[in-house]
C-alpha cells in the first residue's frame, strides 16, 4: 500500500494518512482533512505540522480561514536526499567518535530490519560459499514471502544452501526445495528450536520472524562451532524411538515426511497396542492423502485396514519376515511392536537403501497369496 511505502521513508502512519488525502483533496480546510481520514482533529493537526516542516505541503493563511496545499510528490525525492546528506553526516560525526572496535552485534527490527540482516548475508558471502541455516518451523504467510524472495537471490547469486527444519514446518521445507542450489532436511520431531539460526562466514544471525526481530553476532569462535553443531545433526541419518511417548514422536515424524507409507511385514500390532494413536493417526494421514499399503503374513487378518481411507493390506506368499519395516520417502524404519512401554522403532535414511527395500515391497505385493 501507498501508505507502507510512505512509513518505510519514516512517515508516521498518521503523516501517511493526511499527505495522501491531502494529495487526492487538493487544497483543503483541515475539517475536510478530519472527515476524509477518520483521524482526530489533534492528530491531523500534528501530522500537518510534520509534513510543513518536511516541505511538502504549503500553509495559506486566508481571512479566517488557513488552507492546505500538498506540495508537488516530487518533493519526497528532496526529503530523501536531505535525509541521505543528514544520514552521512551522522555516520561521520559517529565514526569520528568511536573506538577503533568492530562492531560484535547488531539488532534488526522490522520488515525494513529484515531486509538489511537478510540481505548482509548475500553481501558476505561469494559465490560457491555456503550459507547454513538450523531450525525453521511454521512462519507467517506474508514472512513465507519474504524469506521466499530472499532465497530466490541468494541462489541467483551462487550462493548455495543447507537447511535443517524443524519436522512441523513441511510446507516451507516444499517452497524452499524448489530453489536451486538448496538442500532441504528435518529434525527428528520433538526436536524444536525457539528460533531460527543462520550461519556464514564468522557470523551468527538469530532469527525470530514472527515477532520480526534479528540479532547478528559477528564471532569466529561462535560461528564455527553452530557450524559443527549443525554438521552433526546434518550426518545424523540413524534415530531411534522407544516407549509409547517415541512411537508418538516417530509418528509425527511419517507425517511430517508426507510420503506413502509401505509396510513389509506388518501383523498390525500399532492397531492392537495403541489403539487411539492408530485411529488418529490414520485421520491425520488420510487429510493429508498418504497412502498405506501392507503386506503381512499367513495368518495374519489381511482385512484389519477395512474402512480405513487410502490403505489397504494384502498376504504375501511367505511364512515369516525377520522383522516389520516401514518405508517412507528416503526412510527405511525397523519396528519392534512389544508393548505400550517398550516398543521401539530404529530408522535410518539412505535413499538407496529405501529404494532396495521399496522394490521389495512391490515384489511382494504383486505375487501376494491368492
């Protein structure tokens, strides 16, 4: 909006307001003013005032009356160079002043925040060198925007990327997979950052983007070790799930995955030890329309996924499997079905191995026991 634009050059929301009517009105009483903002007669009265000290509109005194006129828009391209020259003269003054000391942190504010902390990293980093970032979870639309643009230039530039999402946040991870030079991975569920960190260079910048503030700490030391921190979790391809409370969490980490689910194996203990989990769960799967498909054994009742959406279960031509495994996108988990408290599920993402183990599921369902 117009009025954005205005308050991103410093005008007050109020001085937006009244230099737009008073643009569009032409010269104009202040009730005229009043009627056309909604505003109270004292703040039209203070935003008036402004706009005359900023040069763009001019006073008429009139018998009994005084009359405003807004100057020509011209005079915004004025007030931004008198700002600019004002700005140069501060930095100056203020550079004269300072200890010789780098600056260590820096705090951003705003959209306009965004933009100067965002857009540092493209300005730091050259082509070919690697911006990592750790912990993204749900953003705001307009934010998903923004963050949108930013990765579309930062890629442009050669810059590539490797971000680690928190497992919630799927529908960023989908927008930003589709930027080139960017890698995409999730965190085990249950493992929730309270912000978002960025790290390039000798830099850290903390981010809290819902609330629209960043914070750059500028630290060799600091930057390097979030690096390595964030290499660990990056190699971590194996994670384990045990009791009732990791089953949940493993659960969520599937549907957080959004990919068809293929069982090899199944005897449908998962329906038998926790029978809520498994109605919920296959709810929430069928709203995100994943399939699940089974293969269990002879003997097994094949038909325990009747009335479920999206599933369905066939008996495979053999007599025993080592074990019950679930493959998922790149994820191939291990599941021990004991009981509510030790049951446990090992998972490990290898896209060949998920591969190897998804041909095997098709052999299997294809030559099923009719």
């Amino acid at each position: 909006m117009l009025t954005d634009d205005l308050k991103s050059l410093g005008f007050g929301k109020n001085e937006a307001d009244v230099f737009v009517s008073l643009q569009e009105l032409g010269k104009s009483g202040a009730g005229n003013i009043i009627e056309k903002t909604g505003l109270h007669r004292n703040l039209v009265y203070q935003s008036l005032k402004a706009l005359e000290e900023k040069g763009l509109l001019t006073k008429i005194e009139g018998s009994g009356a005084t009359i405003f006129q807004a100057n020509d828009p011209s005079e915004l391209l004025h007030l931004v160079k008198r700002q600019e020259l004002t700005a140069q003269q501060i930095v100056q003054e203020l550079s004269s002043r300072a200890k010789i000391m780098k600056q260590k942190v820096s705090l951003y504010e705003g959209n306009t925040g965004f933009r100067s902390a965002f857009w540092d990293m493209i300005e730091t980093l050259k082509p070919g060198q690697e911006l990592l970032i750790m912990g993204i979870f749900d953003i705001d639309e307009e934010f998903q925007g923004m963050i949108k643009t930013f990765h579309e230039e930062r890629a442009a530039a050669g810059i590539p990327s490797r971000i680690l999402l928190n497992a919630r946040a799927k529908n960023v991870g989908d927008m930003l997979s589709r930027i080139d030079v960017t890698t995409v991975r999730y965190m085990q569920p249950g493992f929730v950052t309270p912000s978002v960190f960025f790290i390039y260079a000798g830099k850290i910048m903390i981010s809290l983007p819902n609330q629209r503030t960043f914070i750059r700490i500028e630290n060799e030391e600091a930057a390097q070790a979030f690096r390595s921190y964030f290499n660990t979790l990056w190699d971590r391809t194996t994670q384990t799930f045990k009791g009732e409370a990791g089953i949940k969490s493993f659960m969520e980490f599937v549907l957080a995955a959004g990919e068809p689910v293929k069982l090899i194996g199944a005897h449908l203990r998962f329906k038998e030890i926790y029978p809520e989990l498994w109605e919920a769960w296959h709810k929430r799967r069928t709203e995100k329309k994943m399939r699940f498909d089974a293969v269990v054994l002879r003997g097994v009742d094949a038909v325990q996924t009747q009335g479920l959406e999206l599933a369905e279960t066939r008996t495979a031509n053999v007599d025993v499997f080592q074990n019950v495994t679930w493959i998922f996108g790149n994820y191939v988990a291990n599941i021990v079905w004991i009981n509510r408290e030790e049951t446990v599920a090992f998972v490990i993402e290898h896209e060949a191995v998920a591969s190897q183990q998804r041909e095997y599921f098709e052999r299997l369902w294809k030559d099923e026991n009719t």
